[in-house]
C-alpha cells in the first residue's frame, strides 16, 4: 500500500491535481472552465487517495489514475475521449519527466540520499516541491502560448466550439 498522510493529501496531491488537470486542458487545446476544473480536481484527489489505498503493486496505482484523469476529462470537462485519453497520458509522462529530474538533481548534484527523503514525509513533501514548479512553468507556458496564438477551443455542453 502506499498510503497517503493528509498533510501530503493537501501539500502534494491537491497541488499535483491541480497541475495535473490544468495540463490535460492545455494539452487538449481546451478553455478552462472553472467550475468543471474544481470538481474534477476536487474528485481526483479523492480518487488518488482511494487508489493509493489498493492492495496494488507499485506502478498500478499510476496506470488507475491515468485512468481516473480520462474518465473525469471526458465526464465533467467535456473533453473528447482521443483529446482526453492524448492529453492525459501527455500529462503523466510529463509529470514523471519533471519528477526525474528533480530526483536526477537531489541525487547528482546535491548528493542527498533518496531512501531518507522518501521515508520522511516532511521531506518528501519538501523535495518534491520544485518538480511541482518545473511542471507548473511548462504546462502554464504552453496554455498561455496557446491563449496568445489563440488556439484554444471552448466546450460547451460537450461540444466543441
């Protein structure tokens, strides 16, 4: 299992949610629609704590929630399910890039042992927060170059506009 404290629910899943979601709408060339977005982040933080309660090998988890992201984009968002199944797996690799490079630089560079900071919540929490920002910075420059390039397409009861 790989159970979550609710200090990372609220310091490290809740703001992984809101990136998360926040890429599968720039990823599918999608206007946020504020209320659907909440929703959607407020039901996959939930999801992402029901999951990492499953009696499930590591990895699993990652593929139920990539799952979880497409159901909830194509439900509430009103994504289109290619836009939506595209936008989610682009979202998560990106993510595990992000996260790559954070652990490549805490192991390389600043030679700081990884099995600590894994086993100490504070740490992990803490260690994790510039991978969060490197995902941030990519995912907001692509929406808000998309904004300005004015491709972005607007959902309006499941239809494209």
């Amino acid at each position: 299992m790989l159970r979550l404290t609710l200090l990372e629910v609220f310091l490290r899943a809740l703001p992984e949610a809101m990136l998360l979601i926040f890429a599968v709408y720039a990823f599918s060339k999608t206007v946020i629609n504020v209320k659907r977005y909440i929703l959607s982040i407020i039901i996959y933080v939930i999801a992402v704590y029901i999951i990492r309660l499953l009696p499930i090998q590591y990895g699993v988890h990652t593929i139920l929630n990539i799952i979880a992201i497409i159901v909830l984009t194509i439900s509430i968002n009103k994504i289109s399910i290619i836009k939506a199944i595209q936008a989610s797996i682009m979202a998560m690799v990106l993510e595990f890039i992000c996260e790559g490079i954070n652990m490549f630089i805490i192991q390389h560079i600043f030679k700081v042992n990884v099995i600590n900071i894994l086993s100490n919540t504070s740490l992990k929490i803490l260690y994790g927060i510039p991978s969060l920002v490197i995902f941030a910075a990519i995912a907001f420059t692509y929406y808000f170059y998309l904004v300005r390039k004015k491709k972005l397409s607007e959902v309006i009861d499941g239809e494209v506009i």
